[in-house]
C-alpha cells in the first residue's frame, strides 16, 4: 500500500489509477470524475507484480450543516480492479481513507453506487437521511438526485449532526457531488 498526495504522483501512475478507473467503472467514470479524486491523499494497492489493482483518494470539501461550513473528508474514486476484488482490498483502501480523515477532517462524506453501498455500510458509513444540496454559483440547490446515495461517517468524538438537516457541499463543475 502507497499512500501521497497528488502532486507526489507521478504522470505515469496517476495514468494507472486513470486507467484502472475507466476498467472498474466499465468506462462511466468520466474527466470530472477523475478531476474531483484529485488535490488530496491517495491510497494505491498493487500486487505482487507491481501493477496497480486499487486505488481511493479523499479530497477536502466543505459541507454546510445547520449554519456551519464543516472540514470534510470527501471519499473519492474507490476502486478495485476486477480480478483483484473479493480479497479485502477495498476494505484495506477505506480503512486508509477513513484514518486520514479521522485526523484531518471533522466528517466524511461520500457517493455510492447501489454496487458500493455494502462496502460502506459495513464499514459504519450511513446513508444520509436528510436532503442534500449544493452551495452554486446561484445560491443553494437541492439535489433530490443525491439523496439516499450519500453516506456520512463521523469519527469517534466527532461532531454531531441533526440527521433532519440538510447538507450542502461546496460547488464544484460536472457531477457537483
């Protein structure tokens, strides 16, 4: 396991992780997509052989919650290459994830696909079960779309929150969650 920031990856792996994105995501994982699992940490996996068969990356966002912008953690692009996956792998690559933002974030957030909602309900990640919105260049929009696929984990003694609230991330081009 290799844990960096972005800029301490090279050109050639982050075209690994690019590639083994568009692999896990069967070609749905598109330039935005790639562009929000950039800026923060990355946890890379590679086998015995050196090639590169996992990957997550968590980015901060700030996410407004009863009149306060909060540091989060925002668990990007996780990804298991398909011949690797039922070994633990992405369980290795979130536990990562979740001590980084344990010690840098005060909550962490995420997107799930029905296919990746196990990984992070096991994990004690929750689906959010208020509204979710987004802080645009317009003002605040809700984002009817995102409810029920995004999932919030506290660490332990962290912040509460009032699961009748609302979040709003910060704007971002594309895919804005």
């Amino acid at each position: 396991m290799h844990v960096a920031h972005t800029a301490g990856l090279t050109g050639d792996e982050l075209r690994e992780v690019r590639a083994l994105l568009d692999e896990a995501f069967d070609g749905d994982f598109g330039e935005e997509d790639f562009e929000h699992a950039l800026g923060g940490m990355h946890v890379l996996v590679r086998d015995a052989g050196g090639a590169l068969v996992a990957h997550g990356s968590v980015v901060q966002r700030r996410v407004v919650h009863g009149g306060r912008a909060l540091r989060t953690g925002y668990v990007e692009a996780v990804a298991v290459r398909a011949r690797a996956r039922r070994r633990g792998l992405g369980g290795q690559v979130m536990a990562e994830l979740e001590r980084i933002v344990a010690r840098a974030y005060v909550l962490g957030a995420l997107s799930a696909s029905q296919d990746g909602a196990a990984l992070y309900l096991g994990r004690g990640w929750a689906a959010w079960p208020g509204r979710v919105g987004a802080l645009s260049p317009d003002g605040p929009v809700r984002l009817p779309e995102e409810e029920g696929s995004t999932y919030v984990w506290v660490p332990s003694g962290g912040i509460l929150l009032d699961p009748a609230g609302r979040l709003d991330f910060d704007w971002r081009d594309g895919d804005v969650l």
